[in-house]
C-alpha cells in the first residue's frame, strides 16, 4: 500500500514539473483570482467595524428623553413629540451609561437643557452692542467633560463629538467656565464677535450679571445658530434645575440591523432573546440604556440608523459581487488550461490506460495534479491579496486589516474548489478516452 501510495506521489510530482508553461498559466489565474478574493474577503471582514466607526462622523444615533413626554409622532424618521416642560432626568444617573453590557460602544454623549433668557451683548473693549434681548434661546450642554466613572475612570463626554457638524469658529468653552459659544446667526444679526462677552439673566433685572466670554461662532444649520450655546451648569442655574436636564444625544456603534433585530424583543425565545441582547443591535443598546436610566425613552434616529444600514449593505454586497467574479474568472481560466492540458495530453492518457489504468485511477491523478496546482496559486494569491487589502485599507479607510488565518484556509478551500469545478469537464473527458484510436493515432 505504501509502495503504491509512494509511486503515485512521484508520478504526480513528476507529472507537475512537466510541461510549465500551461502549469504556469493556471497557476497565475488561480493567484490573481484568489488574490482579488482574499483582498474581498479581507476587506468585508474589517468593514463593518470601520464603516462603524466613520459612520460615528455622522453624531448622535440615539436620543434619550423622559419617560413622561408622551404623544410619540414619528414622520419620515424625524420626532414631533411636543416636550413635557416638567419633565427632567438626573445628571447624576449618566456615568451609568458606561456601565451597560455595551458599555464599549458607547463612544460619546452629551446632556441638552433649553432654556429662554434675557441677553445683554458687549464688546470686547466692555461698551454695550445694544439693549436686554428678550426671550433668547440658551442651550446647555457639556463641549469635552470629563466624566468620573463607577470603576474609578474617566469618561470624555460632550456636544462636540455627538453632535460633529457643529463648526465652530474659534473654540468650544470650557465646562464650568464664564464662557459661551454663539450661533452664527445670532452673532451677525447682534454685530457680536469672538472675544465680546455677553450678559444672561431671567426675571427682573437689578444689576448686570457677570457676562459670559464668548470662546466661538457656531455654525450648525440649525436653530442653534439663533442661540447661545453656554456649559450646562449655567443653564441648569437659570432654569433652577440643577443636576438636571431634559435630552440627551448617545453615539453608540451598532451592528446593522436585520430581520431578526427588527423583530419584536417580547416574541423571541430565551436563546433568541439572549442573542439579540449579546448583539449590538441599535435596539438591543437602546434596551440598555433604558434599563441603566429608569424613567427615560430611548429613541433611535431612524434616518442615521438606517442610513448606515443602507451603506454597509450596499459596499458588502459589492465585495460580494466581486469576490463572485474572480472566482467565475479563475474557474474559466482553469478550465480552458485544463482542457488544452488534457488535449496535448491524450498520448499519454491513451498509453496509461492501454497498461492497465482505469479510469478512475486516470482521473484521480489528473485531479491530484490540479489540487497541487491549487495549494501552490492559492497560497500565492493569499500573499498578493494581503497586500491589496493593506493597499486598499489604508487608502479607503486609513487602517489596513490584520491577515487572518481563517481567510487563509478559507482562500485554499477556494483555490481547490475552483480548480476542481474549473477542470471537471476536461477530466471527465479524459477519463472516457479509449487507449486503440489514440494509440492508432487516430
């Protein structure tokens, strides 16, 4: 049995020393093919984490408000809810966020408190830019503040990283500071410029109270470019709400939901239940949430969400397609290799089974040959597709992805897959060649 086993080996090797050109042709379309693949793979692997993380460019995907506003109205993804004025959440409940199951995705968040005040702009020399402006909408909220955690850390929270398409011109204040930020609009209807300083005050005014050192120009879009952006202690002073607040804004990376995730949490199964929860579904982080921070209603931002769904399915099915296509291609190009091999080959296919080889046996050594042909393209692919996966991770995404074993495997599986479906017409034909016409050389 060895002594067979050991001639058929040397057959096999010898058989695949011979004739390189046509070894050598196969052998470049199985690399190149399987080299688009392992950059495919390479890239579709890694891609959700980074589209995850680019995605969070976008802000805040989650909104966090009291349970007690009501009358939920939900229109092309945007929230028409009206507030409950007398409804507020603890300050102190947020380091809790950082205590959920994924408590690592949470990357930034940032408390909101609205507020409408009286405004008294000056220059920066101190003479006054115009009278008390009444009814001047404050936001306050945290720009960078470092939040101590349970676990004895800290926590770097604030409107600038969940809300990142607020330019500001200049800089953010600085929290528990006499600073503030000014929407654009606000600032070019009141002539007011970085380095003026601006007084705020509710009620009857007796005296002029400090003002507050304008830092930036903030541009957002939206109505905050008519308001005052201030740190949130000040506007919790003015509204006579302290440690409170009535919104707040959560970036969290999520896994793009699918059918499951969409399905109704009270209808799984315990297994179904306990997969959804170790998911970091949107739904199963605003479940969460709302478990951390009693009395709140966690909201997702439907058009964020959903447009990042959109992308990554859209770029994983291109990878997809084009991982179909090498592999379409390598099968041809093996199999058009395959068959002129074969054809040059028949003398010798002729003279094998005339001594006695059947055709299985026939067969069996052509496919041997092409496995061999496959473990030695596939690997070389898998070295060119690695760096065309470095290439094209540092270009697109500015990280290349680690080599991974598991692709690895999976690109030889692969290689030898398509070399056998690529060949298996070619050798078919060969095994049903009859040794007399060929050897008659008819």
């Amino acid at each position: 049995m060895s002594a067979n086993l050991s001639m058929f080996l040397r057959i096999v090797a010898d058989s695949f020393g011979r004739r390189p050109r046509h070894k050598l042709l196969t052998g470049a379309a199985l690399a190149l093919g399987m080299g688009v693949v392992t950059a495919a793979l390479s890239v579709s692997l890694d891609v959700g984490d980074r589209l995850a993380k680019e995605f969070r460019s976008l802000g805040a995907n989650l909104v966090v408000t009291p349970q007690a506003d009501s009358l939920p109205l939900e229109i092309g993804g945007v929230d028409y809810r009206p507030v409950n004025a007398g409804a507020y959440l603890p300050e102190a409940d947020l380091p809790k966020l950082k205590t959920i199951f994924w408590h690592n995705n949470i990357v930034a968040f940032a408390p909101i408190l609205e507020v409408r005040v009286k405004a008294l702009p000056f220059a920066r020399g101190g003479g006054q830019l115009g009278n008390w402006m009444e009814g001047v909408p404050i936001v306050g909220t945290w720009a960078d503040n470092a939040l101590p955690l349970p676990d004895g850390g800290e926590f770097q929270a604030g409107i600038a990283k969940t809300n990142p398409w607020w330019q500001v011109d200049g800089r953010w204040f600085s929290d528990h500071t006499m600073e503030c930020v000014v929407g654009a609009a606000f600032a070019k209807k009141n002539h007011i410029k970085i380095g003026d300083s601006i007084s705020l005050a509710t009620g009857y005014v007796t005296k002029i109270p400090a003002p507050l050192k304008i830092t930036g120009i903030l541009t957002s879009g939206g109505p905050e470019d008519e308001a005052i952006v201030v740190p949130l202690t000040r506007a919790q002073s003015f509204a006579r709400k302290p440690g409170q607040y009535r919104k707040l804004y959560v970036s969290a990376l999520t896994k793009p939901e699918d059918a499951f995730a969409r399905r109704d949490p009270k209808s799984f199964t315990p297994a179904e239940y306990d997969r959804w929860f170790c998911t970091p579904y949107i739904s199963s982080i605003a479940f969460q949430i709302q478990q951390a921070l009693p009395g709140t209603d966690v909201r997702v931002i439907r058009k964020v969400a959903e447009g990042e769904r959109q992308i990554l399915t859209r770029v994983r099915m291109l990878l997809w397609l084009v991982t179909g296509a090498a592999l379409l291609a390598a099968a041809l190009a093996v199999g058009a290799s395959s068959a002129a091999s074969v054809i040059e080959r028949r003398t010798e296919i002729g003279l094998m089974k005339a001594l006695g080889a059947g055709s299985g046996t026939v067969g069996f050594l052509l496919a041997a040959e092409q496995l061999l042909l496959a473990f030695v393209g596939g690997g070389a692919g898998y070295a060119i597709g690695i760096v065309l996966a470095r290439l094209l991770g540092e270009r697109i995404f500015g990280a290349a992805p680690e080599p991974s074993l598991i692709v690895f495997f999976v690109i030889i599986a692969l290689a030898a897959g398509v070399t056998i479906l690529g060949s298996a017409f070619p050798l078919r034909r060969a095994s049903q060649y009859e040794p007399a016409p060929i050897l008659r050389g008819e």
